[in-house]
C-alpha cells in the first residue's frame, strides 16, 4: 500500500520541483534585470551629481573649453611705446604661440614678429592687412606724407588716425605697393601706433607670416 502511494506522488513531486525550480529561474532573470536598472540608475546619478560639482568652475573659467591653441601661453613684455596706448612700455601680456595652428591670420591683431633687426626680442605689433587685401599708398602733396590704402579704406591706428609717412620714411613701403598690388601669399602689413611708421612695415617692408611668433593679448 505505502510503495503504491509513493508510485502515485512521486510524479506530482516531480512536476512542482520543476515548477519551483523554474520559478527561481524567473526570478533569477527578474533579479539580473532589476540589477542592471539599478546600475544604469547609479551610474547616471553620479554623472548628473558630477557635473552639477564640475560646472560652476567650467563656467568659471571659459578658458578651459578653448582648445589648447588657444590657452597655451608665455608671458611676453611690451618694449616700447609704438603700440601705445593700446599696450604700454614694459606691460605684460600673453603670448599664445600655437594660436595660428587653428585661426588665420587676421587684419587688427596684434602679434609678437621675429626681425632680424631686433635681435634681442620679438616686435609687437598690429596686422593691418594679410594675403589677397588690396593695398597702394598716396601721396598727400601738402604735407609731402603718404597715406596707406587697404580695400578701399584709409588705415588708421587703434585711435582712430590715418598713418601719415614721411616721404623719406616711405621709399622701402613704396617699392612693396608698387611691386604687389595685392599683399602676396604668407605676407602681410605690420605697423604700430606711430603714425610715422617705426620699426615694422614702413622700416622693413611687408613682413613674413612665417616670422610671426604667435598672438599677443592683455592678461
């Protein structure tokens, strides 16, 4: 009698150790993906806490998402007056060498250029014109001074006043407009603020781009 009715409940054993067996499979799989959630919720949790830590000294400090172009500085000082008032005798700027890797070279900015001339430290001057500008001097018979023209426009110093060149001053200028009417490939028309000219285009012609030493700019 007792065998009889272990041959009767030995199936229905069988069939809920199967049942069990594949509920704790369910939950096994229900489990991993709950896991899985709970990661992916953890992990985008700590990024957003993060960010919001990180952000305030990003904003801060807009330089830090410029490329390293242009971030990457020396410290360069002003020597002389010809840049002035835009920059005094003996200030400190920076200088970003690496800043005409990922920028062209544009009319208006002020630039440290190596020249034979002034062998102890680069100049600083301004870019007036570049490649491709049109560009011819005029002579203003009254005052016996040119006047420089780019693009139709007379160029003025960072106060507003047309360059006036002396004649005598303007002979070497004069042989570079009258040769290249346009400013030629990897050339370009330094000046400072004199409106006599100094040391810088009127002195020694159009410069080399390749001399160029980098940027220069305030602090």
């Amino acid at each position: 009698m007792g065998s009889k009715r272990n041959i009767l409940f030995r199936p229905i054993f069988s069939c809920m150790l199967q049942i069990v067996l594949a509920a704790v499979e369910l939950f096994a799989k229900f489990m991993k993906k709950v896991l899985k959630i709970a990661i992916l919720i953890l992990v985008s949790a700590l990024a957003i806490i993060a960010t919001i830590a990180f952000w305030p000294r990003r904003a801060a400090n807009p330089e830090s998402f410029a490329p390293p172009c242009e971030t990457e500085h020396e410290v360069f000082v002003i020597r002389g007056d010809s840049l002035a008032p835009e920059f005094a005798d003996g200030q400190e700027v920076k200088l970003l060498p690496r800043y005409y890797d990922c920028h062209s070279l544009s009319a208006g900015d002020a630039v440290a250029y190596r020249w034979a001339g002034n062998k102890d430290a680069p100049l600083a001057k301004i870019v007036k014109a570049v490649a491709g500008d049109r560009w011819r001097m005029e002579l203003m018979p009254e005052q016996n001074t040119y006047q420089i023209e780019v693009n139709d426009q007379w160029l003025k110093n960072s106060e507003g006043a047309p360059y006036q060149i002396p004649g005598k001053k303007a002979k070497m200028l004069l042989l570079y407009a009258n040769s290249y009417p346009r400013i030629p490939e990897g050339a370009c028309l330094i000046l400072g603020n004199v409106l006599e000219g100094s040391d810088d285009s009127v002195k020694f012609g159009l410069a080399a781009q390749e001399n160029i030493v980098g940027k220069i700019k305030p602090f």
